[in-house]
C-alpha cells in the first residue's frame, strides 16, 4: 500500500524466495495465501512457483518445497534442506502459513550451508493475541484508541468500520501472522454504547474485519459489556444465574457465529474501573465467566475474562489498603471453578504496567484455572511511542520468573498484549515500536528465546544489514534507559494523571488510585512486608515471600515497591538509595544523547521518512528525559536536604 511503511516485510524480504523455483501443494484458503504471497514475490524478482493441489511423485528441480500433508489446523511445521531443495511440511494450514515466514525470516541462509536435518517448529502457547482499545465512536476523553499513541483505529471511524481500508486490515493481519500473532480483539475494554452494538445489530462491520483477517489465519474476538441484555436486550437484570439472562447471551452468542463462524470469543472487563460486572447481583467472577462459557461452549468459543479488579476509591491515608493484592484476594478463592473455556486474563504485573514491579502473584496461584498472561505493547507508562524503548527484556525477564519452580510461560495458556497500532503511516507512530509489536509475537511463540536475538531478526526485516549494529545499540538497553530518568526503585506512578505523560512525582500521590510512593523527609516507598505493612508479600509462594519480605534481600530495582526505606539506605551498589535517585537519573538523560547521536549517523543507512521520524521523536524523547531528570532530583534534594554527592546542578 503506498505510503504505508512495510515494516518487516519490505519486499527485499522476500527477495531469496521470489528468485527460486518453488513448488506448492495442498489446497484451501489458507493455501491460496501461501501461494500469492510466493507468486507476488516471484512476479518482482524473476523466480517461478507451481501449484499442485494433491500429492505428486518426487517434485522436479525445485528450490523450495511447501507442502501440506493433512487436513487438520494445527501450526506446526517442519524444516529441512537435502539434496539441493528447500522443503517445509505442515499437517495444518496454518503451519504451512507460519512454514513460509519462517523462510522469510531465515533469508538467504534458507537456501545454502549444506544439508539440514528436519526441524519440528510449534508455538509453545496455542492463543497469541492482541487486544485493541480502540472506540467506535471517538472517546471524548480517550479519543478514538484509548491509550493509542498511533494516530486513529485501523477498524474504525466516524462511528463504523473502515469498510474502505480493510485492505491495511488484511495487510495488518500478515504483519501478525509473520511474527506468530493468531488473534485480534478489536474493540476496547470499556465498552461504551457504541461498542456495544457490535455483539448484535452491527455484527456485520465485524465480520467485515473477521474477514480480512482470516487469509493470515487471525480469529477475531470481540470485547463485550457484561450488562449487554440490559443495554441491548431491554432486560431488568444482568445477573448470570438469571435464566433469561442466560437464554440472551446464548441466543446472541448463536447470531454471532452465524455472521462469523471461526469467531474466537468475548473479552471481559467486569467490576474494574466502572465497567459492570456480576458483584452488582451478588456473584462471583467465576459466575459471571461461567455464563458467558457456556454461551460459547457449543463453537468452541473461549472467554477471557480479565483479573484487573481493584478498588479504585482508595483513602490515601490509609496505609493498609494495597492496590497491588486485589487481583490475588479476589481470584485465588476461585480456583477450580472456572469453565474449561474461560481463560482468567491477568497483568503481568499487580499494578499496571509500570516500567518495573514485580510478577503479579496470582500468575502460579491458580494452578485449576487457564491463565493467559497480559502485556502491554502500547506504551502507556514507557513513553507513549514518543521514547524508544523496546520491551523485550522486560517481557522475558517476566516470561522466565519461577513463581514456585516453574516459569510464567509455562504456567500459562495464552499470551496477550494490547496493542500498539493505529492508522498512522509507520503502524506504531515511533518507527522504532514497531520492534515491541514484533518481539511479542515471536515471544508469544517461543518464550524462551533470546530477545536480543529477536530485535536483532526485526532489524534485519526491517532496515537490512547495513544499520544493524547502531540500530541494536539504540534499542538493546532502551527498557534499563527510560527506567533510569523515571521511577526509581520500582517505586513507579510518578506520572501526569490521566494521560500518563511526562513526570509528576505527587500527581497521584493524593488520589483515590491506589498508587502512592508515600516519600517524606526521612525515606521513601510503600511496606508490603507482612510483619508491618499490608502484607502483600505473603501473597508469593514461600521462597518469593521471604526474598521480598526484607529489605536485606529484596533485589534493590524492586526495593521500593515492597519496602519503605530511609535515603541513607545503602544498595548492593554501595550507593545510598538517594545517591542511586540521583545519578541514574543524570545517567539516563546522558543514554538518550548518546542513542540520539548513534541514529544521526544511520541517516545515509534507513530510509528519510523514518530517519527524519525518528529524529524529530529523539527530540521530544530528550526534552521528557531532561525534565523527568529534574523535577525528580529536584524533588528529592528538598525532601531529603541530602546534596548530590558530585556536586551537580539540582534545582
């Protein structure tokens, strides 16, 4: 699509296949994608490619061999080279899509370096999602993507499916698919009236987008109000035990898979934040997931239904009170009553998304319920796609933590991230996001792999060899580097409310949120410990809960979150807690010069419009860091009277 950046999937991508001979067999949709997308490339660079739609004897001098072997729709898929040929083997469809990308990914060196014994590929999690917050109708507050720092919906606008765009859609779908993404929920979490509709009379638009999508393998899901019998149906109760209310949901599950019938499911907030939920009647979680499972029981439908449940009217002066335990206090109890088709969705944090906190403790707490873990790729507290900082670190750091002996990634069914895309040019605004989006898939697929592997792949797609080791630079430390010029400590949330940009140490300090670092003149951070704070701590399994309990053997970048300490406290470091606040903020605006001037000279190496994108972000990014650095040094001094120890200018 011209004017649309190709992300990684420019045509020189594609180039070692579109000059070989392949052969394809096997038929179906999905097929008919793996054979377009070989046949364009051929088209361009002078290769050829064949169809035959059942099995043949030993195919000709062919460089490449897709086959599929089978009927059913698993993903995975084999590799291998002998012989001179090139050959990939899927029982699924699906697999034999994901076969391709692999080959995309593997360029050149798909085709040389002598034999290779066949490989077996799977994704570990069978569900790999995205979740868009994007409004139907334009939000007057969070506007049309809630949270979105791309420009507009890809889906929507001016209140209705983009029926004129779906073509970025489908183009957005083989992004996913290219880097293991098979689901999309394409509506926000707060589901306002507008949204509401879609589960019913405006089916259809959603079809529209299922549609799109489903050459590249992606099921849509879509996001529901719990209320919906009430706001669409006319009915007097929402509660899940009512027997009309289930006959609702069971009837408007059944038109929804008429308009679309490989539909993925509903994604549920409920009792969080406003939004309706099954404690209004007396139920519980389980009761209120449990009904909408047995609406999608019959499709083969699956429920996610999200553990982002808190009190948001909080008493700031009550220390006791901790935001971070509800998910844990409200669904430990319930485990063991969920439906085998409900997947409780839960943050991979207790908080929400901060730039450091711990593994949420429900993750490993529920061993009878299907967890799907949640990150997220937009950058709500990481800098809003105006800062580069690339994520992949973090999400693997979360993905190998052993809550009790066994990693997250092995602990979960599904992985889900919500969304960093919009309709801008380059998908994710700041060029450089596009690298979160990409590493989370792959991540999804393989939780183990090396992230600094998967950015260096990005680059590659992306950009070529030629920028690679300054684009690497620029990235690889980005997480560790807006980390240091923002929230100490894990202390987090020293942000402007409400938008959530730039620095505001006291912003939320007073605020019924529940996200307080209670700083005064002597210390600073919140007591988590259970023999004097609000015992939080206790909520981890019994090894976890005696590293966090004290501060002797708490890992200092999580210190603040479970421990109030005094400023002269000193680090493992040898730094005192308020010498650590000082330099790594000073540090942290030195990084950003330092990556800024790393991508100016990549301006003869990446293309102008993202070079020129890139730099004008950099600006704004060095802006933030200097005054994050300065009202949080300059706050500090005057809490704590304690000079910088170097002597430099603190205000």
């Amino acid at each position: 699509m011209q004017g649309v950046d190709p992300a990684w999937l420019p045509d020189e991508a594609f180039r070692p296949i579109g000059t070989r001979r392949t052969l394809i067999r096997g038929s179906g949709p999905l097929v008919d994608t793996v054979h377009g997308e070989v046949a364009e490339a051929c088209g361009r660079f002078g290769g050829s490619v064949s169809r035959d739609s059942a099995a043949a004897p030993e195919p000709g001098p062919y460089d490449l061999v897709l086959e599929l072997t089978g009927t059913e729709g698993g993903e995975t898929y084999t590799f291998g080279r002998g012989d001179g040929r090139t050959t990939v083997t899927a029982s699924g469809a699906s697999g034999l899509l994901y076969g391709l990308f692999h080959v995309v990914r593997l360029g050149e060196a798909a085709f040389h370096g002598g034999d290779r014994q066949r490989e077996q590929h799977a994704p570990a999690l069978a569900l790999r999602m995205l979740d868009h917050w994007d409004n139907v109708a334009v939000h007057p507050v969070m506007g049309q993507v809630e949270r979105g720092y791309a420009g507009g919906s890809l889906f929507w606008a001016d209140g209705r499916a983009r029926g004129e765009l779906l073509g970025r859609v489908r183009a957005y779908g083989r992004l996913l698919a290219a880097c293991g993404i098979n689901a999309v929920a394409v509506n926000n979490v707060n589901v306002h009236e507008a949204e509401a509709r879609l589960l019913t009379d405006r089916i259809g638009e959603v079809a529209r987008i299922a549609g799109a999508l489903r050459p590249y393998g992606i099921r849509t899901h879509l996001s529901v109000t719990f209320a919906a019998p009430m706001v669409l149906g006319e009915l007097p109760t929402a509660d899940p035990l009512d027997e009309a209310v289930r006959a609702w949901w069971a009837e408007a599950t059944a038109r929804v898979y008429e308009a679309i019938p490989d539909f993925g499911g509903f994604v549920v907030k409920a009792d969080s934040e406003g939004q309706p939920g099954p404690f209004a009647y007396g139920r519980s979680h389980a009761d209120g997931a449990n009904m909408l499972g047995a609406a999608l029981e019959p499709y083969g439908g699956t429920v996610h239904w999200r553990a982002f449940v808190y009190d948001h009217r909080q008493d700031w002066r009550d220390r006791r009170t901790d935001r971070a335990r509800a998910a844990y206090d409200h669904f430990v109890p319930l485990d063991g009553q969920f439906a085998g088709n409900a997947v409780l969705q839960v943050k991979h944090g207790p908080m929400d998304f901060q730039v450091r906190e711990p593994v949420s403790p429900l993750i490993g707490a529920m061993p009878r319920t299907r967890l799907a873990v949640e990150m997220q790729a937009t950058q709500e507290y990481t800098g809003q796609q105006r800062h580069v900082c690339w994520l992949g670190p973090l999400w693997s750091e979360v993905l190998r933590f052993r809550p009790d002996g066994v990693p997250v990634a092995d602990l979960a069914d599904a992985m889900v991230a919500v969304s960093n895309v919009g309709d801008d040019p380059f998908w994710t605004g700041h060029p450089l996001a596009q690298a979160n989006l990409y590493t989370f898939g792959r991540l999804a697929w393989q939780p183990d792999a090396d992230p600094g592997a998967i950015l260096d792949e990005w680059i590659r797609l992306a950009f070529g060899p030629g920028p690679s080791s300054g684009l690497h630079a620029v990235l690889d430390g980005s997480w560790r580097t807006y980390e240091k010029y923002t929230a100490p400590l894990g202390v987090g949330w020293m942000v402007q409310p409400g938008h959530h940009y730039g620095p505001s140490v006291d912003g939320y300090e007073y605020s019924p949120w529940g996200t307080y670092h209670f700083a005064d003149r002597d210390g600073i951070g919140v007591d988590r410990s259970v023999a004097t704070g609000t015992g939080y701590a206790g909520q981890y399994a019994k090894w976890w809960a005696e590293v966090y309990e004290s501060p002797d053997t708490c890992p200092d970048e999580l210190l603040l979150f479970f421990h109030h300490v005094a400023y002269g406290h000193v680090l493992r470091s040898g730094k005192t807690v308020i010498q650590h606040i000082y330099d790594t903020h000073f540090e942290g605006v030195e990084e950003v010069e330092a990556a800024q001037r790393v991508w100016a000279g990549l301006a003869d190496l990446v293309g102008p419009a993202r070079h020129a994108r890139v730099a004008e972000l950099h600006e704004e990014q060095l802006r933030s860091a200097r005054e994050w650095r300065d009202q949080i040094n300059s706050y500090f001094l005057r809490k704590s009277g304690v000079p910088d120890a170097h002597g430099r200018r603190i205000y």
